[in-house]
C-alpha cells in the first residue's frame, strides 16, 4: 500500500482528537472544532462554524452584567495582538440548550487556554481554544463560594481579580458601585476604573501593583487611593487588600478586595480639624497667659517702683527696712511671672531654672554671693504653688544672709529642693551659721509669712538650731497633675 500525503483527510483527523479544541481565525469566526468540543458544548457544527465565536455562543441574558464575555474577547485578541499563548481564570460561561431539550442555558466553568497557529511568515492565522471545562470542581467549591459572597455582602466588600498582562478586571457589582458603573458597565478592563482614581493616587496605585509584580517574594498588596464617582461627582475613599497568584506558566494574576472607607476617612478629617481647632484654642489661650502675665510682671514692678520712692524718703532705719522687706517680697513674686511669660508654658515654672535666678538675685548685694549654694531637681510646679514657694525662699535666704554669719564671717549656704518619700517634696535653706539660742535672728513676720505660705501649698515647717547651724525646711505634696 502507496501512503499518499495529499490524500490524508487533516480535517477528519482534527474532527476525531480525543480533546476538545475550537480553530478560529483572526476575525474570530470559528472555521472548525472537535468532535468532543461539540459534545462538550452540546452544538453542532452547523450551529457554530461559520459564525463570531460570541454570536455562537451569546451571552446568558439570565446573568448579563457578569462582563464574562469581555474577558474572553480581550483574551482572543491579547493572542491576535502578541502571538503569544494566554491562560484564561476561571470564568463563567453558560452554554445555549438544544431546543430539543426545552432551550435555555446551561451554567458552566471554564479556564480557556488560547493558542496561536502562525504562518510562514509568522504572522497569527489562526487560534486554537482548550475550554478545559472545570464546571464539577467548581459546583464543588460552590458552598464555599456561597459563604464568601454572604460574608462580602454582609461586610460592604467588593472582590475583584486583575489581570496586569491583558488589563482584564473582573469584579462584583458591588465594586462597579464604588465607582458609580452599573453592573458590568464599566467593561471587562480595568482602564475606564483606573480613570476614575485621583490623579495624585493613580501613579502610587500603578507603583504598588509594579512592585509586587516584580518581586516573586511579595505576595500581598495593598493600596489606599480616592476615586470620583461618575454617577455623583462625589469623592469617595478606597481600601485595596490583595494577593498575587501566578498561572501555570508563572503569570500574574492579583485577587483581592475593596472596602469604601469614605466614612472613616470623613471622620479622621473632622477629628484632624477639631484638634487643629483645639491646639489654635490653647494657642490663643498661651498668649493670652503670657500676656496676663507680661502685665501682671508690670505691674508689680510699679508697686515695687512705688515702694523703693518711698522708702528712699524715710529717715528711720527700721521702717526703711520693712519697706526693702516688702519690696524684696513683691520682686519675688514679680520674677515668677516674669518668667512664665518667657516660656513655651504659662502654667507652669521650671525651679531649678527659676530658684537659680531668685537666689542669684537676693545675693547680687552682699558679701555672701559665692557663698550661697542651689541644688534643685527638674520639678515643674503649677504657677499656684511656685509663688508660695517663691515667697518662703525669700525669707529663707534673706534670712541666712542677712543672720547666720555676723561680724563679717562668710559661710556656705544651701538651697535645696527635692523628692523625698514618693510624692512629697522638700524645700530646704541650710547654713553653719548661728543658731537661734543666739537670740540674733527675729521671729517675726517674716515666720509668720513662711508658715502660713506652707499652709497655702498644704505643706508644714521644720526647723533645726543647732550650734552648728540653722536648717528650715518645707515639706509639701507634689501636684498630681504635673
């Protein structure tokens, strides 16, 4: 027997293949199929060759709006455009009924896989389609399928699977929402939704997906971008979360889902502005502290001023005295507020900073000013209790400097302010002065203000005399608040 090529039945030998194939040509008109893709699809050949492949097999008017039919148009033509293979997803397709059968639709899952056929001249002339149909596995799934879909709904989530090699975009109606399409409106890409991002988003939204697509170790994406809706105009707030699969021939694939987070976004703002509202609040209410203070300063120094014209008339030295006592008592108070208009915070003093300066000041005169020692920790004190203490250390070190070393001796002084016993706080003048059994330091005004100051600052008074000197000491609680 002669074997004669030219004799070989090709289109009998495609039409028998055990699998099911579908050839169409460039205008996507189907020119054959297998005898299995005809069982597979219960058609003909008459039904289908000859016709556009979506006009073979129209879309079910029972689920129009799923935008199956797009994806596998851009899938066809992605072959016609590159001259490469493409691996469909799962899609939904639902296959016309024999009118024998009652007509209608068949609802069935498919992963087409599309293949080119080239020329010579290597141009596509034809494309082969595997449907692969995977109908059972995912009636199988479809349980699961149900709860997700409940879980979404419940949830306000839309789910969507990108495909960043075709630009397919496959959705839920509850993503095309978000946008402001009706279901399957938009189309089966993701251009005309892209379009609708902010322009300061989309380039941070186009940086994400490269990035991930880029790295075959990241596997999660995530991006925030605002969108305007077509149907509104109105600004809304999107969450994107997502995962990157691979195909079989390690294309990508992104699936995931979008939250409108507008509500929360809208709340932030507010939040942001009543706190922007707030610190222009306590601004205005600094300033004016400080200028409360700034006056209150200035005006105690014409009390002061007022006090030493005064005392420059008098001839008496013990009244000239008592005037110098009253005005040191004024300036003490003067430098608090002097101070708390100096700083960032009108409510409250640093000591140290500030008993260094009193101290200094009441020394400046004297022949003690080396002598005179402050040991002060970081404590900051409301301006109510900082007065207090301002006036009992003006007695205090008046006192030392003035009684503890007579007759011209010099003598260290200290003093000292510091946590003792949890939440109390000391404040104590030492000296290795005289001691009271000396009779030469008066018990007079000056220890009446001091004790009745340690009242004010809920505190009490110790005082040591010693022939080895003299200790006051203040102790009063720490303001819980500070």
């Amino acid at each position: 027997m002669i074997f004669d090529p030219d004799a070989t039945d090709h289109a009998a030998i495609f039409a028998g293949l055990p699998q099911p194939f579908l050839v169409l040509d460039t205008a996507l008109t189907i020119v054959a199929a297998t005898d299995a893709y005809l069982r597979t699809t219960d058609r003909t050949r008459e039904d289908i060759v000859g016709r556009h492949i979506l006009e073979a097999f129209p879309e079910n008017p029972e689920e129009a709006g799923t935008v199956e039919q797009g994806p596998l148009e851009v899938s066809l033509r992605h072959v016609l455009r590159t001259g490469e293979s493409h691996e469909m997803a799962v899609i939904q397709y639902d296959i016309p009924r024999p009118q024998s059968e009652g007509g209608g639709f068949s609802q069935r899952y498919w992963t087409p896989v599309h293949t080119p056929v080239k020329g010579a001249d290597g141009a596509v002339r034809y494309i082969v389609q595997d449907p692969m149909d995977v109908t059972e596995s995912v009636q199988r799934t479809r349980e699961a399928d149900a709860r997700l879909r409940v879980a979404l709904h419940a949830a306000d989530l839309g789910s969507w699977e990108y495909e960043p090699e075709t630009d397919i975009w496959r959705r839920n109606a509850t993503v095309d929402a978000f946008f402001g399409f009706g279901p399957g409106e938009g189309g089966p890409v993701a251009a005309p939704f892209f379009a609708l991002m902010h322009p300061d988003d989309l380039p941070v939204v186009n940086k994400a997906v490269q990035d991930a697509l880029d790295s075959p170790d990241q596997t999660r994406v995530r991006f925030d971008y605002r969108v305007v809706d077509r149907a509104t105009g109105e600004t809304r707030h999107l969450a994107s979360r997502g995962e990157v699969l691979r195909t079989s021939n390690g294309k990508p694939r992104l699936i995931g889902v979008i939250m409108d987070v507008s509500a929360d976004r809208e709340r932030e703002t507010a939040l942001a502005e009543a706190v922007k509202a707030q610190e222009s609040l306590l601004d205005q209410k600094d300033l004016l502290l400080a200028e409360v203070n700034h006056r209150v300063k200035n005006s105690l120094q014409l009390v002061v001023s007022a006090l030493s014209l005064q005392a420059r008339r008098l001839r008496d030295p013990g009244s000239k005295e008592a005037f110098e006592q009253a005005i040191s008592r004024v300036r003490a108070i003067t430098s608090v507020h002097e101070r708390l208009y100096r700083t960032e915070n009108p409510l409250v003093v640093d000591m140290a900073d500030y008993l260094e300066g009193l101290c200094a000041d009441l020394a400046a005169n004297t022949e003690q000013r080396e002598d005179l020692r402050v040991e002060v920790e970081p404590l900051h004190l409301k301006t109510e209790r900082a007065i207090p203490i301002a006036l009992i250390v003006n007695e205090l070190v008046t006192n030392s400097l003035k009684y503890a070393y007579p007759d011209g001796r010099h003598g260290p002084i200290l003093l000292s302010l510091r946590r003792i016993d949890g939440d109390m706080i000391e404040l104590a003048v030492a000296d290795e002065g005289v001691g009271t059994t000396s009779q030469t330091r008066p018990d007079g005004l000056g220890t009446r203000l001091v004790k009745t100051m340690a009242a004010q600052i809920e505190g009490y008074v110790e005082a040591q005399s010693e022939t080895g000197g003299y200790r006051t000491a203040v102790v009063f609680p720490k303001d819980a608040s500070l």
